[in-house]
C-alpha cells in the first residue's frame, strides 16, 4: 500500500515492499489531495485511497460458540479450493456498513454487491453492523442479499459487535447514528452519537486494516467523523471523510435546473464546511458546460440568496413533503463519493468531501473535519506494477491451464 506523509511541502508517496506481494491483488493506488482554487500551489494533502491487499478468507468452523460470523449460504459457497483461487487477479474487498438495517443501507447494499461501486470484476464480503433491536432486521437483508444471486458477493457476515464485524476491512462505511428526536437537544444528541462513533473508532484501531478508508454519513458527520478519527490513531487521518456529497449533487442540480442544462454540464461544485444549514455551497468557481456559472446565470440575486438557501435546506424541505430521510439519493452520494476517492478526477475538475484539516491550503482552522475541494489522482509507478501484475497472471494462467491442453491437442492432431 502506498503511505503518504503530511509535510510542509508536497509530499511524494512511498511505497512499502509489502506492496510487492506475490498475491494477485489489485494494486491500483490513488492520491487524495486538497485543491486550491486559486493558480498557486500551496501545501498539499496527499492521501492514499485504494484498498489494501488481503487474504481470501475462510468459512468459520462450526463450532463457534453459537457466534454469527456469515449467514446463510455465504458459509460455505465461498470454501474455495487451492486451484480455484488464482482464476480472479483481484483479492476480496471487505467492507464493514453500520446501520446496516436501516433505509439508507437497504439502497446502498444491493449496489455494493452488484460491482457498480468497486467494479464488475471485483469481488467483496460484506460485514454488516447492527443492535440487538435491529439484529432481526439484519437477518432479513441478509436473506435479501443472498437471494439476489449477486455473483461478485462471496461473503455476507452480521454482527452487533463492532469489534467482530470490523475485523480487517479495508472500508467502513459509517451509517447508523441515532437521529434527533423531538425535544432533544444537541447536546444531548452529540453526547450519545460521541460514544457511538468513539467506541467504532477505538474497534476500528483494533481490528481493522491499516489503511482502511472510513466514509462517515450519521449525523452530525463532521462532528462523528472527528470522534471516530480521534480513537482511531492507527489509522492515517487522511482516510477519514465525512459525507458531503449529496449537498454537491443538490447543488449541481439546482445550477443546472437554473441554466436549463443537463446536470451532466456542471463541474467544480464545492460544499464548504458542515453537512447542516451553515454549510456553504461554492457558485463561484462552479462551471457550466467550462464557463464560470456566474457568466451562465445572470440572476447574482438568486446564486447569493436562493441557491444557496434552497440547498442548505433541502433535505428539511424533503421530510416535510415525504415524511421520510432522503434514503435513496444519500446512497446514491455514497456510491459517487467512493467512486470519485477510487478513480482520478478528470482534469482540471474536484469533489468535495469532509476531510481533516490540518495542512489545508485554505486558511481554515485545523484539527477539524471541514469539507472542501478534493482530487485523487492515479500513481503512475502503481499503474506500471498493476500492468505487470496483469502480464504475471497471463502468464501464469496460460502455463497452468491452457498451456497442457493446447500441447494435448497439437500431440492428437
């Protein structure tokens, strides 16, 4: 895996040797860095984002005391033998959702098991979080899951215990959180998420891989986001990213509804700060169709009060008129948020994200999670060791498997 340090000045990734495994894992790294909106270049961020590499893992034994560790036929249908395991270049993902039980979950599993997030090629476990109130729950989406036939999904495991169900991911993907309630305040809210995403972030120290990526959606997410990074300090900072994707996707939405474009049109939309009614969406440097917005919609009053407005409120505005979160579109969010940390951001564009501040470029306070432009790029040498290890599986299945038959039916002819 590729570690990157944060320094004064713009920091190179090194690659360990551990990264030259003789596994035919996916090596494909990336670099996360802040983007200024200005032509200087300042001091960086640079962050890794690719999944770690890891072993294929086994059916639990039988006798396990009673302990749900996968469910269904996950247990025994991902028992592969020796020869099998080298027909797919690419390791298993596993990827820890808390909440899993919930409505945002109920969109966002089925997506992750089909390979629209990862890729079609890419096979994943799924290690599901959830209470002992919504354990039955769990079970149910558990069944779902195993009645979709989904071929890239090779393991599903359900837990309650964070603990168990984090053990060696490379993604946690943070939902569950519990919602405020009438009457509540916030501090009293903050009190008990605090110890929610503290406790996962002391078992995501634990047991979970070193570079494992943490994408945190419940509410408040800067602030959980925080928490979880702080009883995490095994984990590089770096991976941490509290969700602001879905205020992007609203905005560029707006701004295209407004230009009369396709959403397709507009690039280089910034949420700046909380996920919440203070954040700050960026029309400024946002472009439609590559022209500033500003030159496309001539209504300044509208871009300074109404649009942002219209997008601080949004999701308020939502549960009024549907009586319910916006579920599907935050799931969908999610998917654009990991595929955007995976791929490299096309030229000259950048997402937004809630990141961990130190070292920022901007002028904001530091030792906070505050989302901004972000871009991930490829690493070139890690490009190469991929090409390489492509040609070393080619290889290798050609003299295992095809090369005997081909000699067979040269000697028959």
């Amino acid at each position: 895996m590729a570690i990157a340090e944060l320094s004064p000045s713009y920091p190179r990734a090194r690659v360990h040797p551990s990264s030259l495994s003789s596994r035919f894992s996916n090596p494909l790294l990336s670099r996360c860095r802040f983007v200024p909106l200005r032509p200087s270049r300042p001091n960086g961020v640079l962050c890794s984002i690719a999944p770690n590499q890891i072993q294929v893992p086994v059916a639990p034994p039988a006798d396990s005391a009673g302990k749900k560790e996968c469910f269904g036929v996950f247990c025994t249908t991902y028992d592969l033998k020796a020869e099998e395991k080298t027909k797919s270049w690419k390791s298993l993902i596993n990827i820890a959702v808390s909440g899993a039980a919930g409505m945002i979950s109920n969109h966002l599993l089925f997506k992750l098991a089909s390979g629209e997030v990862f890729g079609s090629d890419q096979p994943i476990a799924l290690k599901l979080l959830g209470s002992e109130r919504s354990f039955q729950a769990l079970e149910g989406v558990a069944m779902e899951l195993e009645d979709s036939l989904y071929p890239l999904l090779r393991e599903v495991s359900i837990g309650i215990d964070p603990y168990e169900v984090f053990q060696d991911v490379e993604w946690a993907l943070l939902i569950g959180a519990k919602p405020r309630g009438p009457g509540m305040e916030r501090a009293d809210l903050l009190d008990i998420n605090g110890q929610i995403f503290a406790e996962q972030g002391k078992a995501l120290n634990a047991v979970a891989s070193r570079n494992a990526k943490v994408l945190v959606v419940g509410n408040p997410c800067n602030t959980n986001a925080l928490i979880c990074m702080k009883n995490a300090p095994n984990i590089p900072a770096k991976n941490f990213h509290a969700l602001t994707r879905l205020d992007e996707n609203r905005a560029k939405c707006q701004l295209a509804l407004k230009a009369g474009v396709f959403y397709d049109k507009v690039s280089n939309v910034t949420i700046w700060g909380n996920h919440s009614t203070t954040q700050v969406p960026d029309f400024l440097n946002a472009k439609i169709d590559g022209r500033p917005a500003k030159e496309v919609i001539n209504d300044i009053k509208w871009l300074e009060e109404e649009f942002t407005n219209i997008i601080q409120n949004r999701g308020g505005v939502l549960i009024k008129k549907w009586g319910r979160s916006s579920a599907a579109s935050t799931a969908v969010s999610m998917v654009d948020a990991i595929k955007s940390l995976i791929t490299p951001t096309p030229e000259g564009d950048w997402f937004s994200s809630g990141v961990y501040t130190n070292g920022n470029p901007y002028g904001i306070a530091e030792d906070i999670v505050f989302s901004m432009p972000c871009r991930s790029q490829v690493c070139d040498f890690c490009v190469l060791l991929d090409l390489l290890l492509r040609f070393s599986f080619s290889y290798l299945l050609w003299r295992n498997y095809f090369s005997p038959y081909f000699r067979e039916m040269v000697t028959m002819s």
